[in-house]
C-alpha cells in the first residue's frame, strides 16, 4: 500500500499502538507509560520481568499474539543453529514433581488435573509468551489511562465456548468446577436488542471489483438467519456486472438439485469430495466472477477459502445452493461436525462469550493453581481482576508459572523406558537453564515437539511435523465512538477483496463490574480478522505462505492497512481514522488453530494411523497434550487431550 496518504490516515498520531512497535517501547501515547511496563526487560537485573512492579501484559497494544521475543529461537532450533551460539545451561537446581511446557487452556488444565490426583505435587508450567493463556489472550484498553480511565475488554485469541461437537464428560467437568455455565451466563449476561436496527453488510474494494461499494444487508441472505436481507435491491448500483448479480441472486434463492439422480447419502458422499468453490463452479455453473465474492467467507473458520473447504462443510455451515439437494439432516464420516446444521445441536446451548474470550478459563485455571496471584472467587468477577504477576513464581508455591521461558530441550535422564527423571531446558534473558521432574507435559505446539525431543522415534517425529497451524490475526481497535457503524446501519462486514475479510463490533456482553459501552457515543473496540493464505494451493500450503506473510509484515504495514480499510468501509457514516482510532492491538498467531483434517487434501487414514494418533503417544515420562494432539482447534479438545496426557503418565 501506498504511504502517500499517510498523513490523511493518521500514520503519526500519537495513539497507544507503536508505543510497543515490535515488542520494544519508544515513545509514549495516551496511555502512561508507566501503565505498560515492557514485557521483555530481562537482565536489568535479577529480577525476571515478570517478577517486577506494574508487570501486566493484557495492557500491552501494538504487536501482541506471538509477539516478538517470543518465537524467534524456536527457529534457530528448527534451522540448528540454536545450539551452536546458545552458552552452557546453568542448572536451576530445581526438581519437579511435573513440568508443563506451555501455559495454554491445555497446559493448564494439564497442572490442574494432575493436582486433582496428587495433590501435594509440585508443578512448574514454561511459556515463551509474555502472558499465560497461549491462544486464550486477554486484551484490555484503557480510555485515558488504566488509574482514571475505563476499561475494554477483548480477546486477542480463542473467542468463545463452542464447539462442533459436544463438550466431554471431563471438558464439561471442568467447567462445572470453575463454575462456568455457559448457558447460564449467556441468558444473564448476553445484552440483548443493542444493536438492533443494525445489520450485516459486504464491502467491496475497487481493488478487486473496480469501485467501493457497501452492500447493505447482503444480498438476499448470504449469511445464515439474515431475515433482513431478502431484498434484492442491495446489489443495485454496485460494480459487479449484470450477469454476476443475476447469478448471485440465483444462487442465494434457488431450489434447484445440483446433484439430481443421487441419494442424500450420496450426494453428501460427493460434495466432502468438492470445493465449495468447484460445486459453484461446475455444479450451480455461477458465472467465475461470482467466486470473489463468497471466497473469503470460510476464512474465519478455516483459514482459507472456498478453494480449499469442501462442500459439504459449507452446507453445515448454510451457504447458499444447497436447498433444492434435500439433504437428510445429520454429519458425514468426513465431516468434523456432528450437527445436522452449523453448530446448532452439537452446542446444547453450551456457548458464551467472556468478554475477554476464553482468556477468562485461563485466568479461572490460574486462579485455582495459584491463589495469590488472582484474588476474587467468582466467573463474574475475574472478569475485572488484575492479575499480580509477581505471584506467579514464587518459591514456596506448589505451582509456579514461568514466563518469556521457550523451552529448548525434554531429555529424559537415562534411558527413556526406565529413566526416573526428565531434564528440561528452557530459555529466558539469553540465558539456558535446566530443571528437572518426574514427569513432562509437552502442551505445546506439535510441530515443535521434535526439536526438543530428538530422542523420539523418527515415525512419531514425522507425525508431529503432519499439521501446519492455521495462521490468522485477530486486530483490535479501540476508537472514539460506534457511531458511524449506527449511521451505515452495520454490525459487521465482510470485505472479501482487503487485508482483513471481516471487522465489526463485539457480542455485548455484562458481567460483573464489567459494562459493555451502551452509547454510541461511548469508546468501544472493533474487532478485525486476517487469514492470510494462498488459494489454488493444497490447505497445508496456503497455511504455510499465510505464516510467512504475517512473520515478515511489520507492524507498520498492518496499521496502515487497518486506517486505510475503516477508513473505507466506515467514512461514508462520518469515521475519521486519523481522529477516531485511539489504539490498536494486532493479535498475530503465525501457529493459530490446529490443524484439521482436510479430506479435499489428507489422505483416509485407517483407524489408529493418523499422524495425529501416531503423534500423541506417550514416550517414557513424557506425554502430549494440545489441541493439536486432537487434530481439532477447540478449548474442549485442548482440555480432553490434557486429561489424556494427565491419566497417561500417572498409570506409568
Ligand atoms: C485467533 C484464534 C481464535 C480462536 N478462537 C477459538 C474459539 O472461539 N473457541 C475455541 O474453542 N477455540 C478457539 N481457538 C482455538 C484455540 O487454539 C483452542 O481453543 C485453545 O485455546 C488451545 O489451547 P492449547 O493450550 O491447546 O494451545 P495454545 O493456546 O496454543 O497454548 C500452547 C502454548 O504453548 C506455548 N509453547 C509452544 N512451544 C513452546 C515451547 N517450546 N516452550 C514454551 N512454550 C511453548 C505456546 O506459545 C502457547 O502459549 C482459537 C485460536 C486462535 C489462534
């Protein structure tokens, strides 16, 4: 993108973003600075940061997810090079009963269970990110500075408490014990009718369809439940050519059978063998030009488009085309869902959104593990909580969580089969240290697991390497008021064609001493989501150059986007990016969801020989957990896998 309009899109106002460009303060916004401590400030002394006054990473704005600092020797690790310039590990001394690697949902329901059997256990969890919670990341702005200000929530990760299955016995009860009930929670807390009058809508770019252009309330129901949008007028004025609006128009309306002559079992058997985007294509026979417009539309769940997702998926999901096929309601063996229709039967109505995300079950886990650092005793007031960091790795705690720690080797001490101990090396400050346990939990990322265990059998190795994380970004926007989303009418859009396909506002959510914004007048934070990819490309691929794109793009580049693309969409309702955006937090995962089985791409496994069952055996004294040890990239299966992980070291 163009920098020319730099000064027209605010490039250099003073707003709580570039503050912490890169992880590394240089000036000062709204926020004072002393509210931001750095996150990455080893070897002024001693102390760890984590250890020092005002340490409070949710704060943080600028370049959050994996944030720079975080990730950068786990690729010398992968390149092997790490070992060569790393100094001799210092030993710590310290002797576990269990180490987690990885203060995600996972690892730390992995502690949590563990100290359920043996209570008297001492536990030390490693992360290499600045905050606990991996995925599960809190995201607060402060209007006007966190003493005198209001406070936003937001999650910069895992979203909500959903899946396309039901929760398990275990992932259920570990709810119950936290004392979240979802359905409980949504029917008090979700405010109802804030938004009423606004609708979705579709933007244009004339990047891709030659001219900006707002569809207001989707053209005749493009997203599933829009009762709004049945009108067909919506498309009236826009570029795109008469014959694409007829075909979009066709294809949202019509009942015809794409797929006549076959059964319903059938037909499903076909269309998990399809692209959504080749069953337009050669199926409805849309005209190409049709294609831009849906191609995004699988991207906040897949992260890639209606290339790389099946068909059948889509039908799950209520796209349109599928009306006149009559398919019988219920999965197929290939799906990973068991509703007959979106997510709806599976849920049970066990779905809510914390105003933070799912951050709030991480600081629910943490709060269980260690008293000290999280006061209150409630769901509804975590909500509002600080966590004391300092509280989080004290000597005489029986669970200690280390932050900026990457962990760069799990070695058993002797022979795996009879070994007593499992040696763990770990990074922080520059400096490679060593503790030991009786037991490791590997809660972290698959893809990583080689490289500290090189010990593992080369088959299990390869296995841990199948799954390419699902890269995406998660962009949060705190400005000056909703009001031009009250003007255009707009809740959300999706913007097929820019840099980030979907923005909007957030579920309105009351919780405790937590208010959402009521105003439109008042401050509040825009959400926005890329997933960057490469269509044309088997799904392993596309994640592979979309993880290349968001680790080579500075920060920079994604404000200048984020101005540009609010800018665009919500100018015409009066928003100024120069005078409204007052901070931004970009939520980059490189190593997003996990990876699911893509049939269109993945080979049929037979039973027991999925790399992902050949990858999640236990080795030793060391188990896996991570919900990519279940293939599946949902809060549910991080947990069920550290229970797994959990139940299998303690029968060794
Ligand atoms: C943007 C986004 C949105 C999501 N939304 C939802 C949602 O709405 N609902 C839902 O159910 N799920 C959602 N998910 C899926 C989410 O991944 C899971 O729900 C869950 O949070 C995963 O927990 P985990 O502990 O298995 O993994 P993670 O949260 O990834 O935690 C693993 C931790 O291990 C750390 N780690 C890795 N290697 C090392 C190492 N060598 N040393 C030390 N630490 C290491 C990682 O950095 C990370 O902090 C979302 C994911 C993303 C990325």
């Amino acid at each position: 993108m163009s920098k020319s309009r730099d000064r027209e899109l605010g490039m250099f106002r003073s707003i709580t973003r570039r503050d912490f460009l890169n992880g590394v303060a240089i000036g000062v916004g709204a926020v004072a600075a002393t509210d931001l401590l750095p996150a990455v400030a080893w070897g002024e002394s001693d102390l760890a940061a984590q250890d020092k006054p005002g340490y409070y990473p949710p704060a943080l704005t600028g370049m959050r997810g994996s944030h720079p600092g975080s990730f950068e020797d786990a690729h010398k690790l992968r390149d092997g090079t790490f070992w060569k310039s790393a100094g001799k590990p210092s030993d710590t001394a310290e002797s576990y009963d269990l180490i987690v690697v990885g203060g995600g949902i996972s690892g730390l329901a992995a502690a949590h269970f563990w100290r359920a059997k043996r209570p008297d256990a001492r536990i030390l969890i490693l992360d290499n990110h600045d905050d606990f919670g991996g995925h599960a990341k809190r995201n607060e702005f402060h209007t006007g500075g966190r003493a005198s200000g209001r406070m936003l929530l937001c999650n910069g990760g895992t979203w909500a408490i959903e899946s396309p299955v039901p929760y398990s016995k275990v992932a259920r009860g570990l709810m119950d014990e936290l004392g979240i009930k979802p359905a409980d929670l949504a029917a008090k807390c979700n405010i109802r009718g804030l938004y009423k009058g606004l609708t979705d809508g579709i933007f244009l770019d004339k990047e891709t369809f030659g001219a900006d252009f707002l569809i207001k309330g989707t053209p005749s129901g493009m997203f599933p439940g829009d009762t709004e949008s049945q009108s067909t007028s919506n498309l009236d004025g826009s570029p795109l050519a008469p014959e694409v609006r007829k075909d979009i128009l066709h294809l949202e309306s019509t009942s015809e059978d794409f797929l006549p002559g076959l059964t319903s079992d059938e037909k499903k058997d076909r269309l998990t063998r399809v692209s959504y985007k080749d069953f337009l294509l050669k199926n409805v026979k849309v005209d190409p030009r049709v294609v831009p417009i849906y191609q995004t539309r699988t991207h906040s769940l897949f992260g890639v488009g209606i290339d790389a997702v099946n068909a059948l998926d889509c039908w799950a999901l209520g796209f349109p085309g599928f009306k006149g096929l009559k398919l019988a309601p219920g999965p197929h063996k290939r799906m990973g869902y068991t509703a007959p229709l979106g997510f709806a039967s599976a849920r049970e109505d066990y779905e809510f959104h914390f105003p933070d995300g799912n951050a709030t079950i991480a600081r629910l886990l943490v709060r269980r593990l260690i008293p000290a650092s999280t006061p209150g005793g409630t769901v509804a007031d975590i909500v509002t909580t600080r966590v004391d960091y300092s509280q989080l790795d004290k000597k005489d705690s029986p669970v200690r969580l280390r932050l900026s720690c990457i962990v760069v080797g799990a070695k058993h001490l002797g022979d795996p089969s009879s070994a007593k101990e499992v040696q763990v090396a770990y990074l922080r400050g520059g400096k490679v240290y060593t503790a030991r346990a009786k037991s490791t939990i590997l809660a972290c990322w698959n893809m990583m697991i080689p490289y500290l265990c090189p010990e593992l059998p080369d088959k299990q190795k390869e296995a841990l390497h199948y799954g390419v994380k699902v890269p995406l970004v998660y962009t949060n926007v705190q400005i000056k008021n909703r009001k031009a989303f009250e003007k255009l009418g707009l809740r959300s859009v999706s913007s097929p064609g820019m840099y980030h396909s979907q923005l909007g506002l957030d579920v309105p959510v009351d919780i405790g001493d937590y208010h959402f914004p009521r105003s439109p007048e008042e401050p509040v934070v825009v959400r926005m989501e890329r997933t960057p990819c490469m269509p044309g490309m088997s799904e392993r691929d596309q994640h592979r150059v979309g993880r290349a794109d968001l680790l080579s793009t500075p920060f920079e580049t994604f404000e200048r986007n984020i101005r540009d693309q609010l800018g665009r969409v919500l100018g015409p309702g009066g928003f100024d990016p120069a005078r409204d955006i007052e901070a931004i937090t970009v939520n980059r995962w490189p190593h997003g969801y996990a990876y699911e089985y893509n049939y269109l791409f993945d080979p049929e496994w037979p039973a027991g020989q999925s790399p992902v069952e050949i990858a999640r055996k236990p080795f030793g004294r060391i188990a896996i957990a991570n919900s990519d040890a279940a293939a599946a990239a949902y809060t549910d299966t991080a947990i069920d896998q550290a229970y797994r992980a959990v139940e299998e070291l303690l029968t060794v």
